[in-house]
C-alpha cells in the first residue's frame, strides 16, 4: 500500500469522527467520536514515522503517548458521563448548560 493509501483511511476516520463530534446528543458518542479522531490521528502518525525513516521513531512514540492519553480520557469521561446520567437520567449533551448556576 501506498502513503496515499494511509492518508486518506486517517482522513476519512478524522471526518466521520469530526462529524460526530458535530452532530451527536449523546455525551457517549461523543467520546467515540473523539477516540475514532485520536485513532486517525495514530494512523497519520505511524505513517509519516514509517515514510521518512526516523532513527528515534518519534511518530510511534507519539503513537503510544496518544494512546495511553486516550485511555485515560475514556476513564475520566466515562466516570462524568456516568455521573451527569445519575444526577440528570439523561447524557444529552444539549442539557448540560443547565449546570450553569
């Protein structure tokens, strides 16, 4: 396969995420959303590291970094999102704003 090939698989994975960071209600979808641009992201990535052949792999450690970053934030959110849902029984987004004061 070619790096034209990789491109685009991470930006078509980059776009559906980004649009359903846009058009989803659900604060879990929204999250998926998130993690499918942080996985376009990691493609991208380890693509570019592979191309141009660094000596530190800088592209795969970023990689890793991204990873271990995303678990953390499905914990966390998963744990907010949980937490709305008991207080609230709804995980829309759109009533969130009534936490405000």
């Amino acid at each position: 396969m070619t790096i034209i090939q990789f491109l685009l698989v991470g930006a078509a994975l980059f776009s559906f995420g980004l649009y359903g960071v846009i058009t989803r209600r659900n604060a879990v979808l929204v999250l998926a959303s998130v993690e499918l641009m942080l996985a376009a992201v990691n493609i991208n990535l380890v693509t570019f590291d592979v191309v141009l052949q660094d000596a530190l792999h800088a592209g795969q450690m970023f990689s890793l970094f991204i990873i271990a970053l995303a678990a953390a934030e499905v914990g966390i959110g998963i744990a907010i999102v949980l937490m709305i849902f008991r207080n609230r029984q709804s995980a829309d987004v759109d009533e969130l704003d009534l936490m405000k004061g």
